[in-house]
C-alpha cells in the first residue's frame, strides 16, 4: 500500500469497523461525506483492502458515489479471495436481513495474495473454506477432492497449499458470474447454504459466527432437504464429512418462528416464496421451490435439534 501511495496524485486513507459491524448505512454515509470532504471526483478510484465485510462495504459506497466511481478489490481473508471479493454484490444490512440494500457494481481489478493469510486466525481460515466446499459441492468435484487431500496444509495456511485452492475456486465462481452476472440465473447456486445461514446471522446479530460458519450450517440444511429428494446418501456423507472438519462452534440456541421470518424477509426470496439451492449429486446442483411451509417447519425443528443427524 505504501508503494501505491507514492505513485498516487493524492491519498486518503478511510478505515472502518472490522466485519459486519461496517455494514452499516450509516457507516457508508459518513464515507460518502468523507469522500467528498476529500473532493472525491468520477475519476477518483477506491481500494478495499480487508476481509468481504469492508468488499462489501466499499463496493457499495463506490458504486453509489457520484453515480459510480471505480475500485479494486485487495482482498486479505480467505472467505473474502475466494468468493466475496469476485462477482460485484455490494451491499449493506438492514436489521431485519443481511446484504437487503446493494447494487451490482462489479471491480476494475482484485489481487488475492495468499500470503496475506498466514496471519489470519485458524477460524477465520475455516470460515472461508467452507465458501470454497460450498462452490467445490455443485461446480467442481476436483476442488473439493483438492480441499479433502490438503486440508491440514490449508487450516495451517500454507501459501503453496491455499494458492491453488484459490485460483481454481476463483475460476468456478468467475465462469458462472461472467454468464449470470446479475444472478438472474445460473448464478443462483453459488447461494448454496446461504439461504438459512443469513437467516442465522441475522437472528444471531451477526455477533455469534462467522459468515462462512453460518454458511456451513445453511448447507447441513439443505443436504436435509436434497436427501428427500433424491441427493444419494453417499454424496450427503461426503459433504457432511468436510463440512464436520470446519470444527464449527456450537450453533446457537435459535427460535424456530425467528429464522422463519428472517428467511421470508431474505433478499434471494421471490414472490412465488423461497427457493431453495440444493445438490443433486456432487457437482451438480438445482433450484427447487416445491418445499411446502410444514415441511420447513418439520425439518427446521429436527435440525436445531440436532443439526448433524
């Protein structure tokens, strides 16, 4: 960052809250306020540089500033290299749902140097390996073979390891964005196990788990839900068992009626109801919406009970 300070005709650094907690309105406003202050132009450009919460927050603010300025993104988490980083969502959070107030705004450029994470906590790391099962699960079986064979050299963040795990989860989620890119399609998949997992941190305050921890139990839910629709068991198996080697914390106690609304409120809901992303088999995935209000309840319930049974 100091190399690309002195190469810049002005600079201003513009820091915010690490994680969710930067997701607010009220935090992009103080920056388009700063920006201006600043005398921001159309040609001014921003770097985002942190984890998916500041991507997030920065593409939105670039998007909105001026009608649009551009940025780049200079991702520094793995969950953030290796999914939120690629694609254009920007968005922040309302109360009542994650990410509901956006744009599409896609980067001019993101550099994802994995050597960044070596100084991120072993957590933090499985947050982010459970967005690359999650895209491994429905688009790319050799991915998720890659995470199984590798996975002590990935929780230890070994550069060597994480490089090409990365790049090869970048290609798969870029492949569908450059087809989809306003998810009005295909890319609908890539929200495997988010539609349960926002409704988690929303419910929790965004204060209990990690992003990508409550991603991995939307897709312990979902492997629910394709299991009764024909998902073979030895596919569900195998997905549980990585998803198991995330060491996720306990899912906290949650009412059932609280994740309900919240998943009627989630910004992925159409008018015909939610829609569920759900694998077939390994590698392959589809939409369903045919999942009737009791059965959601039902399945809902047994899985507070116990979300790996």
């Amino acid at each position: 960052m100091d190399g690309l300070a002195e190469r810049a005709a002005r600079w201003r650094w513009l820091t915010v809250a690490s994680g969710e907690a930067a997701k607010e309105m009220a935090t992009a406003e103080g920056l388009w306020q700063r920006l201006l202050a600043a005398g921001g132009k159309r040609d001014s450009r921003i770097l985002a540089l942190g984890g998916g919460s500041v991507g997030d927050l920065a593409g939105f603010v670039a998007g909105c500033f001026l009608r649009g300025v551009e940025y780049a993104q200079l991702p520094t988490t793995l969950l953030a290299q290796v999914d939120a980083a690629v694609g254009g969502k920007t968005a922040v959070n309302l109360p009542g749902a994650k990410n509901s107030v956006g744009l599409f705004h896609h980067p001019a450029l993101v550099v994802a140097d994995t050597g960044c994470l070596s100084t991120l906590p072993r957590r933090e790391l499985r947050s982010g390996l459970a967005e690359v099962i999650k895209m491994a699960a429905l688009l790319d079986t050799r991915l998720l073979g890659q995470v199984e064979r590798r996975w002590d050299r990935l929780v230890a963040a070994d550069p060597e390891a994480l490089a090409p795990v990365v790049a090869a989860a970048v290609r798969a989620k870029a492949t569908v964005v450059v087809a989809d890119p306003t998810e009005a399609g295909e890319r609908r998949l890539l929200n495997f196990g988010h539609t349960l997992g926002h409704a988690i941190e929303t419910v929790s305050g965004y204060r209990r788990l990690r992003h990508g921890e409550a991603v991995a139990y939307g897709m312990l839910f979902a492997l629910r839900l394709a299991r009764a629709r024909g998902l073979p068991a030895r596919d569900a198996d195998r997905l549980r068992a990585v998803i198991r080697r995330l060491d996720l914390p306990p899912l906290p106690k949650l009412a059932r009626a609280g994740l309900l609304a919240a998943m009627a409120r989630d910004k992925k809901t159409r008018e015909a109801g939610l829609a569920w992303v759900l694998p077939e088999s390994l590698g392959r995935g589809r939409i369903v919406s045919d999942v009737g209000a009791a059965e959601l309840r039902r399945q809902l319930s047994a899985f507070l009970a116990d979300p790996w049974a």
